[in-house]
C-alpha cells in the first residue's frame, strides 16, 4: 500500500532491461564522462615509468629474487625491460635490424645479464634507460612519424602508448608476485590505452584468423573508458552486430593476456560465439 492507501502500480514485465537495451543502442560513440584530461603519450609513457620506478624503489632486497614471468625473478624482469628500452632506442637511431626482432628473445641477453648484480645498480640502469627513452622521443619530434620495432609498424605516440601499456602490465606482474596491491593507471593514460586496443582490434582478429565480419560496438565503462564503433572480419558488412560492455581497466587487462574474459563483468548483446572470438583476438595483443 502506499501513503494515500492505493495499492503500487506494477511495472511492465522486462521494463528495466527495455530501458537499459535502448539507452545502450541510443548511446553515441565517443569517451567517457566525465571527460579526461588529454596528455601526450609522451607523458603517459613518463607517468607509467615514474609509477614503475616507484615499485622497484619500494621492494626489498628479498623481493628481487622472486620469480615473476617465464621463469625471470624481478630483475630478470626489469633486465628485460632495460632490454626493450635499449630496442627502443635502436628503433629511434634508424637501425633496421630491430623492426622484426623478437620482443622476447631480443630482450633475454639484457635480463641475463642482470643476474647476481645489486639490485640498486639494475634499479639504476633501468631509470637512465627509460630516461634515454624520453630524451630520442622529444628530439625526434613528430609523435605521427612511423617506427618500426618488434614486428610492430606504428606511428612514435602509438609506440609510446604500448610501452605505458607494458610497464603497467609489467608492473602487476610484480605486485601479484609481492602480493602488493594491484593498480590501475591514471585515467589519461588508460584513455590513452583504451584508444589504443580498440583502434588494433581489428588487426589483432586478423591475426588470430577471425575473418567473418562483424560490427562491434565495444563500450568500456569508467574513468578513461569509451565507446567505439569497430568493423572486425572481411568482405561487406555483416548486419548482425555485438555489443561487449566492459570495465575499461579490466579489458586492458585482458588485452594484456592477464586475464580471460570469464574473470570480466562482461555484458554481451548479439551472437555470443562472434563475441567470444572478438574478445579472444583482444588478449593476442600482448608483447609479454
């Protein structure tokens, strides 16, 4: 009963899921709200670095010993880093023995090299190279100028997005070894990410052989998030389209390949095979 004594009017069956269904087909492409801040991928790869060095900073002696990711303990880990920031610098001076090198087998003579040596000095070398970084990409100028390295042919600011990407994923790597607290980047950087996985989606379903086309509408909720309109697959449109709904944060996880989309809070609309192969080739993005 109400106050004035009339019984409550009762809602039409699946009202609420009519409204949600028709607010998410209604919404328009575009970035979360509130908006962000915009920064330079420069500066996104500066603040992921300065997060990065203020973990090594803070972890013990003990901790540089324990086994984080293809059987490298953390300064193993950080002497592939160093290894990957040394590729970088390669990339930058013009050298083309780097475009289609291994991000992984380029990079093990650094961290085998870090092995026995005091934490502080790899802590150290780790810093000044990622600083090196910085110094080539403000003299290099133009952030839209393609680079080649890894097998990876993009534009420097792109470039620079994936390397914040790493040093975030890299950085959780440590933290669930530590059992530390995991973190999320600051909302500039992951808007920064977030553009970015959406924008190589469809590359990343190439390679993993998804040719069907399909329409995605790909929404990532929370600070740094958005929505994107992406056409996957070849031949002509395909007038079946999905929606995933995701934590932004969480689907950059996924496309680090650290999490599978069962560990996501997914909302999926439209064929969920389609769906489940979209959501498949996001997690072939990584570097590792």
């Amino acid at each position: 009963m109400t106050a004035e004594g009339r019984e409550p009017a009762v809602l039409p069956a699946g009202l609420r899921e009519r409204v949600l269904q028709a607010s998410r087909q209604a919404r328009a492409v575009g970035r979360s709200v509130p908006e962000v801040v915009e920064i330079t991928p420069a500066e996104a790869f500066s603040r992921a670095a300065d997060a990065f060095y203020g973990l090594l900073c803070a972890l013990g002696d003990d901790d540089w010993r324990i086994t984080v990711l293809r059987g490298l303990d953390v300064q193993g880990l950080v002497g592939h880093l160093i290894g990957v920031e040394d590729d970088v610098h390669r990339c930058l001076s013009g050298d083309p023995d780097v475009a289609d090198a291994s991000h992984v087998e380029s990079t093990q003579p650094a961290a085998a090299r870090q092995a026995g040596r005091p934490a502080a000095r790899t802590r150290a070398d780790w810093r000044r190279a990622a600083d090196r970084t910085l110094d080539l990409v403000h003299a290099a100028g133009d952030p839209c100028a393609e680079v080649a390295m890894h097998g990876m042919r993009l534009p420097l600011g792109a470039l620079l997005v994936v390397r914040a990407f790493e040093l975030w994923t890299h950085d959780n790597d440590i933290r669930r070894a530590a059992r530390l607290p995991k973190t999320v980047p600051d909302p500039a950087t992951l808007g920064l990410m977030t553009r970015l996985a959406a924008r190589l989606l469809p590359h990343a379903a190439a390679c993993t052989g998804l040719q069907e086309p399909v329409n995605v509408r790909l929404v990532l909720t929370g600070p740094g998030g958005g929505t994107w309109d992406i056409a996957v697959g070849e031949g002509p449109p395909d007038p079946v389209s999905i929606r995933i709904i995701a934590d932004a944060a969480g689907f950059c996880r996924l496309v680090a390949n650290r999490v599978t989309p069962a560990d996501l809070d997914l909302h999926i609309t439209g064929d969920p095979g389609r769906a489940a192969g979209v959501l498949a080739a996001a997690s072939e993005l990584a570097l590792d």
